[in-house]
C-alpha cells in the first residue's frame, strides 16, 4: 500500500473516530434571575480568530427539561478594550428541544471576551453570561 493511500486510511479513520465537527466542550452559565441553564458549544475547537461559525445554544429549565420558544438576543465584546462583537450574530431554534442555532459569530483578536444572551420565556427576561480567553 503506498504512503499516500495509508495517509488517506488513516484520515478516514479520524473523522470516524470524531463523529461530527462539533467541539466537545460545552460552556455552561446559570441564568440570572436564577431558573435556568444555558450551555454553548462551539462548532470548532479551538475557536478560531477571524472565521464565521456558529454555535449550539441548549437551554433547560431547573430539572433539566428542555425550554422552547425563546426569544434570544446576543450581545458582548472585548471589555479591555471597550468595543463590541465585530458581527451581529443571531439565534434561531433548532429542530431539537430546548436547542438553538447561534449563527454569525466571529472574534478578530485574541484576549477575553464577553458573550451575553438576553432570553424571554413566558413574559420574563434572563441573562446568561459567558466569558472565556481566545
């Protein structure tokens, strides 16, 4: 078998072995007011600077049930150097319970940063906060 055919086996052999794109680590925040849980997770690992992805957003309630219909808004950004998120990103539902697309995200520069959801379920308004080092 030559060199080039193993290389190509053995690349099969990792992307079986990884089963999807999606990153392993989950980021997961308690909302404030309390009653939920937010967790994220990254379409790559590690995320990185200057490329678009998107992200899984997962949201359960107090038993671990998962919550539908949300409004979900996205703010954030670099507090060191007081500026924004460079992209205005958007979160759509999913066709999995309790889970959500956020699409549109992009970070282009490496320090910390900031990511806010502002979620409405039934009438009332939480935040769940994640801050994380690139």
């Amino acid at each position: 078998m030559s060199v080039r055919l193993r290389i190509f086996f053995l690349f099969l052999g990792g992307l079986a072995l990884t089963g999807s794109a999606w990153a392993e680590t989950w980021l997961t925040s308690e909302t404030r007011p309390g009653g939920l849980l937010v967790h994220l997770q990254s379409e790559s690992e590690p995320v990185r600077l200057n490329q678009m992805h998107r992200w899984r957003v997962l949201v359960q309630d107090a038993d671990g049930a998962p919550v539908e219909g949300l409004g979900i808004e996205v703010d954030g950004g670099m507090p060191a150097h007081d500026h924004g998120l460079p992209t205005q990103p958007a979160v759509q539902p999913h066709p999995e319970p309790g889970m959500y697309w956020l699409e549109g995200m992009r970070f282009h520069m490496a320090g910390e940063w900031t990511l806010d959801l502002l979620l409405v379920h039934e009438g009332r308004r939480y935040r769940a906060a994640f801050q994380f080092d690139l």
